[in-house]
C-alpha cells in the first residue's frame, strides 16, 4: 500500500476514549426503544462505567507496518474494513506474513485470540507479534478495535503467542 493515508496506533487518546463511551443512539432512538430494551441499555451503561477502558488494540489491515519496516501486502481474510479514503483492506490474521524492503518476509504469531477466530486463525492487532521478533505498529483503519476494559480479562490466548 503506496498511497498517503493516515495510520492509527493502540494509543488511547482522550478523543478515541471519548468516542468509545459515546452512547450510539440518538435521542429518538431512544424515545422509540420499548423499556425491556431500555433495562438491556441502562445494564449496559452501568456496566461499562464501572469496567472503563484501559487500553485498545485495533486491528491490523493490509497496509499495517511493523517497527522494523514491514509492511502487510496481503491479508487472507474475508472480512473488508472501508478507509476513510473510501478504499477497502482485508483484515489481517494469525499466519498472514509482513514484507520487508529487503525482501523477507515474517510471519504474525500472535493475535486477538479465542475471541475473535476466523477460520482456525486469530485476527491480527496493532501489537501483534512476528516470527522475526517484530511486531506491528500501526494500521490504516481506526473503526474497528478491541477495548480492554478495567477488571475483565482478556482471552487466555490474546497477543500470545503460537506456532
């Protein structure tokens, strides 16, 4: 990927923070919601104000760069995210491979784990590691991410590593 977009790292900035607790209904939507569903949102809300984010991870698309200057040509997934420039990437996935200016190639090891398997593979994150020792820096998506939320765990296998 050549072109000139942006790049999104893991970093939670007030404003990404402020747009995840961002409710994402309107207030017609919510006038129209039945209270059964009301209960269900309110849970919802007080369950999150009490495990707040602490941390993201978006994942990585064709087009994520390692630290050490790999980029993710192709990705093996099925699953398209659109770029604000109106292009779309695939999802990357444990098992897919990061090409470096010299020619070689790393394979990403580790992903978001059980939670988010796409045929038998882990869906790949900024901070994936590769079979290099390397890891993956910054994507070209900002929609789609992982929050880690304040007293609940993560998968057992997230960012681990496996051959």
């Amino acid at each position: 990927m050549t072109r000139n977009i942006p790049t999104y790292t893991n970093e939670l900035t007030p404003e990404v923070l402020a747009d995840q607790n961002r409710s994402p209904f309107t207030p017609e939507q919510y006038a129209s919601f039945s209270e059964e569903m009301l209960t269900i949102i309110k849970a919802q809300e007080a369950h999150d104000q009490r495990h707040p984010i602490v941390a993201i991870y978006r994942l990585a698309t064709e087009g994520s760069r390692t630290h050490a200057g790999g980029v993710i040509r192709e990705a093996t997934t099925s699953l398209t995210i659109k770029l604000e420039d109106g292009s779309q990437v695939r999802a990357a996935r444990t098992g897919d491979y990061a090409e470096y200016p010299d020619g070689s190639r790393a394979r990403i090891v580790s992903g978001a784990g059980e939670q988010s398997h796409w045929s038998g593979h882990s869906l790949a994150l900024v901070g994936s590691r590769l079979s290099n020792g390397d890891e993956i820096a910054d994507t070209p998506q900002a929609a789609v991410l992982i929050a880690e939320r304040q007293g609940l765990p993560m998968a057992d296998d997230f960012l681990r590593e496996r051959e």
